[in-house]
C-alpha cells in the first residue's frame, strides 16, 4: 500500500483538463466529499480524515500529544522486542535444518529462483515455532491495543445447500452408515482492511501467506516468512515460463486441501484493502482448485480512528495506531464451504458465491470497484491536495 502511494504520488495527473480547478479550502472539501462518494470503499470516514490530515479537534490534538510521550515509546520498544524474540525463536528451532525446497520458477533475467520455506518441517521444533508464534501475534496485537477480540462461529449448516455440506455418507458390510472425514479446506479466505489482518490470522491459525520475493530478503521478517512458509511471487513477470500468482497459489492450495502436514494457505481474494465496510469483487485463485475453503471475516470497529489501511501513509498509520489506547476486532468464522460440482467447474461462480456469502454473514456492502479504480482515487486525491498547497504558497 505504501509503495502504491508512493508511486501514485510520483506521477499526479499533470493537465488542468486532469485537476479541477480549486480556489479554496471549501472546493477542496467539496471536491473531496464528491470523490468519496465514488469511490466508497476506499474511503476514510473517521475523525483523522482523508490521509489521516484532519483537520483535527483540540481535545483529539491533545490525546495524540500526551499518547507520543507515553503510549507510542512503550509501544514501540515492546513490539520490537517481541519481533526480535520471535525472530531468534525461528532462529534457533531452524539453525540445523535444511529449508523445504519447492519447485523452481524461472525469472525474467533468466535465473531461477526456488520456493524455500520451514513450515514443511515436522516434529516438536516445528510445535514450538508455530505455537510460540501464535502466542506472541497475539501478545503484539494486545501491545497495540487489541485487548479484547470478539469472535463468533454462526452455524449456517441447516441453511446452506447440501451440495455446500461434505455429509455424504457410506454404507459398511454390517450395514451401518459410516460419515466420511470432512475434507480440509484448501485455503482461508478474508476481507482485507489493514496489515493487522496478518497479525489475527497468525495469531488464530498460523497459515502461509502470498507475497513479494523481496520479503524472503529482509531482516527479521524474512526468516519469519519463510517459517510461515509464504509463498513468493513476482507479480510484474513477464517470461512465458513463469507459472504466475494464480498458477502457484493453486499448487499451494491444492497441497493444503490433500495434505494435512502442508501449511494451509491464507489468501486475501480481494486483491487490495477496503475500509472495512464494502467487500470488492474476488480474484479467482483462491479458487481455481475446486476445494473447500474457509470464509472468514474481519470488522474493525472505532469510535476516532479506522485502523482500515486506506488513502494514508504507512508511517502516519502506524504512529496514530500507537496513539489509539484502545482498538477493536470483531471476527466471524463461518463454517467451511464445500462447492458444488457446478461450483468447481466454474470458479467464476464459486468465488461470487463465497464472496456474497461473506458479504451476508458480515454485514458489508458488495461493490464492483477494484484496484484500477482505487489507483484513480488515490492519484486524484493527490492531485488536488498538491494543487491546493500550491494555491495557498502563491496567496501568501
């Protein structure tokens, strides 16, 4: 989200066909209130404002500043304690064993990269590195003010068709009807609002997520991926040899679903973060296995600030993260989601299903923007606030 911003920010629209005219504070508000209408489900509504730029009370002014001397330094110091704990946990556990090597994807230069990861590994040290890091996610999430998650499991099975139900069942040699073993679910499915999401999904479930090759590269978090058994993809690909994001989450998924020692995989099918209120259209990988998967949905409750990850800075978000004494997570799990056959020939339907599913069970809005439409959003924002600050250095 960061990088995007930042590349949005490197290249505004630049004609004055592009960028309304705005010649004062009150058409800026205006054309921004026009914009959020538009493009709703990346819009900020609470009390920080668009970008998180206010304009902000001074009863809010004076929470922030009393927080940056208090909450914000305690808050800091122990997050990357507990980061730089868990990373020598991983350390240790790993230290003389050799990674699981996927298979090897060729890259655009022409070299070859290899899947690495340690959540292949069997045994205690396996034990004590997902158990500790389940522990200490949710220890993080009570340092930044998630000290309460309420979590609630509606039990849909009576209501759900039985094509979507695995309750079929065999009769022995004695004639007794014996239930099959419920299928694993292949992969975990999830609105996306924030990073935080990736924090109550380790802390609950412990699962691989999708993510750049340069995040296996990086300090402290590039071992930790690796032991979460992310899977690393180049999304700006181009070799014809190159499988791509779809083709090696289907091979994840589908190693999960047959497999019960393999990582299950988390995805987010939205592609891209919301406000938390809508649930864009899903991305089709999740499902092009024909497994069952696990719907799960994240809401984000605030009274000042949304942790929803949107039209604001990484560094500004965390900072008013830190600053919030309390957050609030509300969760649903839903049951598993067994697809019907016509499910599974057509994952075009079966994700508009789970999605509208998701949408019912968590209260939220369906919307058919995406990503192209979110990059608009974000460089018109850009451009009329640069416009305006433009505006204002001549006035004065």
């Amino acid at each position: 989200m960061e990088s995007e911003l930042k590349d949005l920010n490197s290249n505004p629209p630049s004609s004055k066909e592009e960028r309304p005219l705005l010649k004062s504070d009150s058409d800026l508000a205006a054309a921004i209130e026009e914009l959020d209408k538009k493009f709703a489900p990346y819009a900020r509504t609470d009390l920080y404002g668009t970008m998180g730029l206010g304009p902000f009370p001074m009863t809010e002014k004076i929470k922030l500043a009393v927080a940056l001397v208090t909450l914000v330094p305690l808050r800091f110091i122990l997050s990357m304690s507990i980061l730089l704990l868990y990373y020598l946990i991983c350390r240790v556990f790993t230290l003389f064993s050799a990674p699981y090597r996927g298979a090897e994807e060729e890259e655009d230069e022409g070299g070859v990269v290899v899947q690495e990861d340690y959540a292949h590994m069997e045994g205690w040290k396996r034990t004590v590195i997902v158990r500790s890091g389940r522990f200490l996610s949710r220890v993080l999430l009570f340092v930044f003010g998630f000290y309460w998650i309420h979590e609630s499991r509606p039990d849909r099975d009576s209501d759900m068709d039985s094509n979507h139900k695995n309750t079929s069942t065999e009769v022995n040699q004695k004639g007794e009807a014996a239930t099959e073993e419920p299928e694993r679910p292949g992969a975990i499915v999830s609105n996306h609002v924030s990073y935080l999401d990736i924090l109550y999904h380790m802390s609950a479930s412990f699962p691989s997520f999708v993510a750049k090759r340069s995040v296996g590269k990086l300090p402290l978090v590039g071992l930790i991926s690796k032991c979460l058994g992310c899977v690393y993809v180049q999304r700006e690909a181009k070799s014809p040899d190159f499988k791509g994001v779809s083709g090696t989450v289907n091979e994840r998924v589908r190693e999960a679903h047959r497999n019960k020692s393999a990582p299950t995989i988390m995805l987010f099918p939205e592609g891209t973060t919301t406000n938390g209120d809508y649930l864009l259209t899903f991305k089709t990988g999740a499902f092009l296995a024909g497994t069952p998967v696990l719907p799960v949905v994240l809401k984000y409750p605030y009274e000042r600030f949304s942790v929803a990850w949107d039209t604001i800075s990484g560094a500004r978000h965390i900072l008013f993260l830190l600053c919030q004494f309390v957050n609030h997570l509300e969760v649903i799990r839903l049951p598993v989601y067994y697809p019907s056959q016509e499910e599974k020939d057509d994952p075009k339907l079966y994700a508009s299903n789970v999605r509208r599913l998701m949408a019912t069970e968590g209260n939220l809005i369906l919307s058919e923007l995406g990503l192209s439409d979110k990059r608009i959003y974000h460089a018109t924002l850009n451009g009329n606030l640069s416009q305006t600050r433009d505006f204002h250095q001549k006035e004065e």
